[in-house]
C-alpha cells in the first residue's frame, strides 16, 4: 500500500481502480472471485456481489465493502457512484483488463478521469517479500516431489492424459492447493509442441515425456520442466539433451542482481550456435513467478528487463524440432545479490526409463 500511495501521489491521482483478479488478491489478500478494489488515499473500497460479502468481510476486515449487484447494477457504476460520492477527479486503472462496456458505463455516469496505469501492480509484484519466497519454495517443493513419483508411473502403454491427471493428483497430495493450472505432459514426437495439450496418445519405447507443470501454495506457483526418455536414450537425444543442460546452466551462472535479461537470451545460445540446432531453439526463454505463472520480468533478445535481487523466475531455454520432438529443463529460481537459488530439486541429469 505504500508503494500504490506513492506512485498515486507521484502521478497526482486521486484513487486507483484494480480489476485485474491476481493484483486484487496481492493488494488485498483476498482469495475469492467476482472483486474489484477502489483505493483512495483516506478510504479502501472491495466491490464484489453478495455471494462474497461474507470471505470478504473475513479476509479483508479493513475494506469496506461494495454490493454492487443490488445497489448500482454494475461494477462501472458503482465506481463512478462512489468517485463522485468522494469527490474523487482522476483515476488510475488497467487499461488492459477494463473492458469497453465497462469505460463507456463509467463515463456516462461519472465526471472523474479514467488514467491507464497498467503495469504498476505487476512491478510491485516483481520483487517477492519473504513471505511470497517463503511460499514460492514450498510449492516447487511440493512440484519436485511430485516429479519424483510420477517417474514410477511413466511406462509404454499409459497414456498422456492419465499421466497429466496422476501428476496434478500428486501434487495435491503432496500440499499443492487443489487448484492446480494446466499441466503440459506430451511425449514422442508431439515434444516439439511448446505447449501441447496432453492427449490420448500412449506412451510408446524410445519416446522423449516432457513435462512443464507446477502447482500452487496458499496462490503462489512453482513452474518446472524436465524431459525424460522411455527405454534407452539415442545418441540424437543424448547430444541434443547435453547441449540443453549447458544452455541452462550457461544462463544460471550469468543470473544476478542487476543482470540483463537480453544478455541472459545471449547467454543462452552459446551452446547451440554454429550447429544444426539453432534454428529450433526458441527465444523466451524465462519469466518471472508469483501469484502468476508469467510475470515480469522476461527474458528473450527483445526484453529491456533488467534482473533485481528478490525476483523468482524460471530459466527455460529449449531446441524443438518439428517431426522429431523437443527437449526443454526449466529452473524456478530465486535471484540474490550474488547469484541465484534454484529452488527446484528434482535432477537435471538425463533419466531413462
């Protein structure tokens, strides 16, 4: 709150609009649906409908809350009720998840000014308190674990969708919330999709399993990736798996506070430059973790993203090839002064089932 107040005062803005739900639940700590925050410097509103007002009035004790669904009959006109209400003439929101109904409703019935302030949250997120790191390292923890156990469910017969299904069961199990984001598990030459859909395709001998997956602990993500070969690897695979490992760790070694994060995508591609292999590897190859899978900052040639002590984020550069498959590892790391902490476990040596 301190860091909205001053970036509210430094843009002269009288209140900020949140709609976003992940920059609802990191301002509020609110875990529910249906919630949008009005923010002004002596007040703090929580818009929502009657079948929250009571988790509201539980998490979220120093809000006051907003029934907009009975009173106003619209999110935007209970806004621009209660920015009149409070004599309240600019106001930042994110201009990115607003949408047009919304702003046209709001501007025909408030005199306030709508100002884009997208982004602002996201920034504040980038940087994990403690307690978001404290979070972030169970739930790769937890995603870890669960990677050991499904490597003895991993067999030719069993297909990518009953595999996908016993991972996200796995890391329930293991303390995971029991919501858990769409996992990636695609085998065989379907690797090469860099974010297939798990089908009912079996698992044949001879097939690379690449799975990119995580879970969720009290919200916060883990992101991984480890690809494995069923029966003995083939020398194409071994190669192509030994150049992947250097990639990643010629980024990891690099990674530190105030690292560029297009000297990191450099970084990546030494490995693979002047082979054959180049032309497969894929650019975005990393991101910031939280309440969200893909925050910032990222990484790839493009990004002006400079890297700070306290950002977690993945390392996940990768070399897919159409037809034959892909082989990708990702990290979730926490960056230091120094260095990093990878808070991912699970081996990144080439197992073969």
């Amino acid at each position: 709150m301190e860091q909205l107040f001053a970036y509210m005062q430094q843009e002269k803005l009288d209140g900020m609009f949140i709609s976003r739900p992940v920059n609802v639940k990191y301002v509020s700590h609110y875990t529910g649906e249906d919630s949008w925050l009005f923010i002004t410097e002596k007040e703090k509103f929580f818009i929502t409908d009657p079948r929250y007002t009571e988790q509201v009035s539980y998490e979220c004790p120093d809000y006051t809350i907003i029934n907009w669904r009975d009173k106003y009959g619209s999110v935007a006109k209970a806004l621009a009720a209660l920015a009149d209400e409070h004599g309240i003439r600019t106001i930042g929101f994110e201009d990115t998840h607003l949408t047009v109904r919304q702003y046209q409703e709001f501007q025909g019935a408030s005199k306030a000014e709508l100002v884009p302030a997208d982004g602002v949250i996201e920034k504040f997120r980038s940087i994990k308190r403690p307690e978001e790191i404290a979070c972030s390292r169970i739930s790769c923890d937890i995603a870890s674990r669960a990677f050991e156990r499904i490597l003895k469910d991993i067999r030719v017969g069993i297909t990518e969708k009953e595999l996908a299904a016993q991972l996200s069961r796995y890391m329930v199990l293991e303390g995971a919330d029991t919501q858990p984001y769409g996992n990636i598990l695609i085998s065989g030459a379907r690797t090469s999709l860099l974010h297939g859909i798990p089908s009912a395709k079996s698992i044949e001998y001879g097939d690379l399993v690449l799975m990119d997956y995580g879970c969720q602990y009290h919200g916060y993500m883990s992101d991984m990736t480890r690809t494995v070969v069923v029966g003995r690897a083939t020398e194409k695979q071994r190669e192509i798996y030994r150049l992947e490992q250097q990639m990643v760790a010629d980024v990891e070694n690099y990674l530190r506070d105030g690292a560029s994060a297009s000297e990191a995508y450099a970084r990546s591609t030494k490995a693979i430059e002047g082979t054959e292999y180049f032309p497969y590897h894929y650019t975005g190859i990393g991101h910031g973790v939280g309440l969200f899978v893909h925050e910032m900052p990222f990484m790839s040639p493009v990004s002006k993203d400079i890297i700070h002590a306290g950002n977690v984020m993945t390392v996940e550069p990768g070399i897919y090839i159409p037809g034959w498959g892909g082989i990708r590892i990702e990290d979730q790391l926490l960056i230091t002064e120094t260095g990093n902490e990878n808070l991912i476990s699970a081996t990144k040596e080439l197992v073969e089932l």
